[in-house]
C-alpha cells in the first residue's frame, strides 16, 4: 500500500511537471478578438501606386487603421500612437507594418497617403482603392464611414470607426486597440505575437 501510494506521489509530481512544460496562456492588455473577426484579406493600391493583397504583409505583425489624410484629429493622434509603439519595439518593428486604409479615396492620392504615413513611421504604409474596393475592406472588419456634407469651402470631414486592427504573422485577426489603450499595452501584446511567431 505504502509503494502504491509512492508510486501514485510520483505520478502525480511527474504529471505537475509535464504540465508546466507547455507554454503559459498569453496575458492580453488590448481585446482578444481571436476567433471573432476574420482573417486579413483585401487587394488596393498602395501609396507606391502598386497593386497590393494581404498577402503582401504575411510574416509581419499587421496594424491596420482605417482613417483620412485631412482628418483633424483622431487620425494623427492615433498615427503618433502607433508610430510610439514602433519606436518602443526598437529592432522587432521591423516585423510589424502599419496600415492606413484610406476612407476618403477623393482626396487621398498614393503620393499624398505617402507623405502622410511616412511622416510618422517609415513602416507605414497608405492604402486606397475605388470606392468599391474600400467598402468592402471596410464591410469585412465592420468599420462604419460616412462622408459629411462639404462645407462653403469644399472642404468636409470624414466620420469613422477608430479601432485598430491587429493581425498575427499569419493574418489571424487577434486583437483591437481603441484610442483608450496606452502605447505599453500596445507594445506588450504586439510584443507576445512577435514571440510566439518566433
């Protein structure tokens, strides 16, 4: 009896140690959406005037961001956001890529989408397409946008959604940002996707 409880002792310890070889579940700071929305897909044009798929980003953790070059405020608080959790990575930035997905096609050339997103980050990257072409992008990840009446002026302001969208190295949608989430929650769980694509 004394030997089978020993042996069952042993197990029991063995079990314990075989369990705490496997890797922990990772802590998210930001939104799981792992499951709940679906993978990256879309084909544009980028601010280079080439023709891109999602493909194009595979291996690289992707930021994807819905906005406009005119927008007053959001976009460029949440383009300098981004553009601060890049420079935290420091030298694993270089597996992660920024997309802006432009809302105003009308206005937002490739050549100005350039200059707008690398004046943040040189891992930026502006994209637009048809009108079409942006509805369904946006249709796909439920981002609402709507163009307001221009002013005397011309000029008019784009309402839209302002979450970012967080793709692992396979295009797996995994996590949401708001304009709420610090730059270090950002950096960590961007941070545990590069680690577990390691």
């Amino acid at each position: 009896m004394a030997y089978f409880r020993k042996s069952t002792r042993l197990l029991l310890l063995c079990a314990l140690l075989l369990a705490g070889c496997g890797s922990k579940p990772q802590q998210w700071s930001l939104t799981d959406v792992t499951g709940h929305l679906p993978d990256l897909q879309f084909s544009l044009t980028s601010d280079q005037g080439r023709a891109v798929s999602a493909k194009d980003y595979r291996g690289d953790v992707v930021l994807l961001y819905f906005g406009y070059t005119h927008c007053p405020d959001v976009c460029p608080t949440t383009m300098a956001h981004l553009a601060a959790v890049m420079q935290k990575l420091g030298a694993a930035a270089d597996h992660v890529r920024i997309l802006f997905v432009s809302v105003d096609p009308a206005r937002d050339t490739p050549a100005l989408l350039h200059e707008y997103v690398t004046a943040f980050s040189p891992r930026a990257v502006g994209l637009t397409g048809s009108n079409n072409e942006l509805a369904t992008v946006a249709r796909r990840y439920r981002v609402a946008y709507e163009a307001e009446k221009p002013g005397a002026n011309g000029n008019y302001e784009v309402t839209h959604s302002s979450a970012v969208y967080i793709f692992d190295a396979s295009g797996r949608a995994r996590l949401l940002a708001t304009p709420d989430d610090s730059i270090d929650a950002m950096t960590h769980d961007i941070r545990q996707l590069l680690d577990s694509n390691s």
